[in-house]
C-alpha cells in the first residue's frame, strides 16, 4: 500500500512525465522502484508514459480510452496496429505480471 507521502511524489513526477517535462534521476529512480513494488504505482506511472507519447490525446478517443484502461504497451514502438490472429488480440489484452505479482498491494 501507498503511503500518502509516496503517493503525493509519484503524481507529482507522473505530472510533470505526462507533460514531457524535465524529472530528476533521483525521481525517476523513486519511480520505477515504487512501480515495480506496487501494482498501482504501476500504473500510474505506464499511464503517465502513455500521455507524454501522445500528447495529441483528446479525452474520449480510442488511445484515452486505452490509457485509462491501462492497457498495451506504453510504448509507441511496441504498440499493435493489427491483428494476425486470435492469439495477437489475447496477447494485446493480458498484462505482464511482474516477478511479484503473488504479492498484494
């Protein structure tokens, strides 16, 4: 679980991401720790990487929608574009578990 301290700095550095703004090493690092520890923190942080490579994302389109379901990659150079087979989309719609994934929030 989040405290609220921790919580108030990763919205703070997930802010200043999705705006494309310059964040500290120390920030970053903070970050990525949080996220691999706490699935929540998780996503705030792939939602906010999501938002600083599609600046051009309007509440309500299809990406925004995608965003706010956390899902795909947050990634442009990974993201699909079509689909092979049913297996593709199956692959499209599960989440990576990360090596703690046994572990509650």
């Amino acid at each position: 679980m989040l405290s609220t301290k921790q919580r108030l700095k990763l919205e703070f550095i997930c802010d200043r991401i999705a705006k494309s703004a310059d964040v500290g090493i120390e920030d970053m690092i903070f970050a990525q720790k949080l996220a691999k520890a706490n699935s929540s923190a998780g996503e705030m942080l792939r939602k906010a990487r999501r938002a600083a490579a599609n600046p051009d994302m309007q509440p309500g389109d299809f990406d925004d929608f995608l965003n706010q379901l956390d899902l795909g990659d947050p990634n442009p150079n990974n993201q699909r574009r079509q689909f092979e087979s049913a297996d593709d989309i199956a692959d499209f719609f599960s989440q990576e578990k990360s090596d703690d994934w046994r572990q509650r929030d």
